[in-house]
C-alpha cells in the first residue's frame, strides 16, 4: 500500500527528479522484500503522525483512501483494496 499527502508546489521539481528517477529504474532490480518493509515504515509513520489529530473525513475511492484531518491535511492511502470475487 503507497501511501502520500498532498505536497507544496514549491516541491515540484524535487518530485520531477523522482520521476525522472523512477522512469530510468529497472524493475528488475527491485528487491521485493525491502519494498514491502519500506511501505511498511512509511504507513507506520504517517498512522502515527495521525495520533491525537481529528478525522475530518475518511472517504472511499476506487483506487485510494482519502484522510482528511481537523488541521486541512489529507493523506492518500493507495493499493490492493481488495474485492471478493467469486
């Protein structure tokens, strides 16, 4: 599960150096397992930058799961959700 907030437009060109990143990465060269335990660090921190802070609003998307809290911020909750089929 990927996780992000909304950012300052002042990070944009920090976030096109990511892409630019991202797009000349090899899949290949991902180790599966490290990803999973940083997806895992990244939801722990920001579940507990969301301690002591008022749910606003939790809303359901096809791909993501919004929180918005009592400060304005929204946090993107992205990933497998998962359906029953059968």
């Amino acid at each position: 599960m990927a996780i992000g907030t909304e950012t300052d437009p002042a990070d944009n060109g920090k976030i096109e150096a990511l892409l630019k990143d991202i797009e000349d990465l090899d899949l290949q060269d991902i180790d599966a397992d490290s990803l999973r335990e940083w997806e895992f660090e990244q939801i722990r921190s920001v579940l507990d930058d969301l301690a002591g802070k008022t749910i606003r609003s939790a809303t359901l998307e096809d791909t993501r799961i919004v929180i918005e809290t009592g400060d304005g911020n929204r946090y993107f909750f992205f990933g497998y959700m998962g359906g029953g089929g059968g």
